[in-house]
C-alpha cells in the first residue's frame, strides 16, 4: 500500500515538468518556425526585386532580318524582269573599248531595269531610240547596257536599283553607237570576275541562261 501512494505521487509530481517542459519548448519552436519562413521571404524579395532590376534579355530575330535585307537591296541584280536569258557571246569588248562584256539573248521588249543604284554618264543613239548607255554604279563601278530602247534618257539622270530604263530594241544598227544581229542586252562589267544577282562570272565561267 505504501509502496503504491509513492508511486502515484511520483507520476503527479513528473506531470507538471513534463507539461511545463512542453510549454516552455512551444514558444521556441514557433521562434525557429517563424524565423525561417522570415528567411524564405527575404530570399523571395530579392530574387523578385533581381528580375525587376535585371530582366532577362531576349531575342531579337527582326534585328538578323533587317541586316539580311540591307545585305541584299546593296548587291547588283540581273540588268532585266521577267524572260530567261541565254548568253550569246562571251567576253568582248564594246564602243568603249573594255573586253568585259557579255551579250544575253532576250525577246524584244523585254523590260531592261538598274541593275544597282545607278547615274547615266553617256548615251549614244543608234537610231529609233537604240541606245548604247554608260553608267556609274552608287558604289563607284562602271558599266554599261546596249541595245535599250528608251526615250527617257539622259546624261546626270539617276536609277533606283531595280528601275525600269527601257526595252530591248527590235532593230538591228550597225554603226559606231549600237551593232546587232538581233534582239539581245549588251552588258560591260565592271570586272571580270563579278557577280550579279546569284550567278557568278569568271575569266573562265560564264552561266549560259540565266533567270531574273
């Protein structure tokens, strides 16, 4: 019997420590708790304010294409629109006494165009408006086209690449200003080794048909 009332007074006394024990760890833990969800919002805010101040960079495709296109308005186009052309004689030279030429078979007609932003230097008439004209490139070339029919011609006047200037001549003079056998475009090149639109020439090639 003694030994029992020892025992119950033993387990009354522990419950009050072990129940203050827990109280006094409560606030602690809540302490440790909310220190760290106080830590995990300091780390949110600054990875937020980073983005705002440093936002990540993106891409700029149109940038790539803007510098594609200037690329490809500044180079030299096929001299004609619309019909495909053969190559009837290879390098000769011309009235202005440069063996860089090229004739192209091409129907009568045909639209003739700046192949590059160009201004006339010269124009001789072979009659009926068949005209052998030089022309200085923007970029500082020379060059020029024969047998264009045109009535809008003239020394200092100035072509946008890709303007029409005339048509092939029908006729067929032959004098100091213009001589053909047939429809075709005389073309003086700069160089010999030069490229218009995606053909190139060499001293050793020369595309046989081309297409605008």
């Amino acid at each position: 019997m003694l030994l029992k009332s020892k025992l119950v007074i033993a387990a009354l006394i522990a419950l009050p420590v072990s129940a203050l024990s827990i109280k006094a760890l409560t606030p602690a833990l809540k302490s440790t708790g909310s220190s760290s969800l106080s830590i995990n919002k300091n780390v949110q805010n600054r990875v937020i304010k980073s983005e705002q101040t440093n936002p990540p960079k993106k891409s700029n495709p149109t940038l790539k294409t803007t510098k594609i296109a200037h690329h490809s308005r500044s180079g030299w186009r096929i001299p004609w629109l619309g019909a495909t052309a053969t190559v009837t004689q290879r390098w000769h030279s011309d009235s202005w006494g440069r063996y860089k030429s090229v004739d192209f078979g091409l129907p009568a007609g045909t639209p003739v165009i700046a192949p590059i932003a160009s201004r006339v230097l010269s124009v001789c008439n072979a009659g009926g408006n068949h005209l052998a004209i030089r022309l200085k490139a923007v970029d500082g070339n020379r060059y020029s086209l024969v047998h264009v029919k045109s009535r809008s011609v003239y020394v200092g006047r100035r072509y946008k690449r890709g303007q029409v200037i005339g048509v092939i001549a029908r006729n067929t003079p032959w004098n100091r200003c213009a001589r053909s056998t047939g429809p075709h475009l005389h073309m003086s090149f700069p160089r010999q080794n030069f490229r218009l639109g995606r053909y190139w020439f060499s001293r050793s090639y020369i595309p046989q048909r081309l297409k605008p």
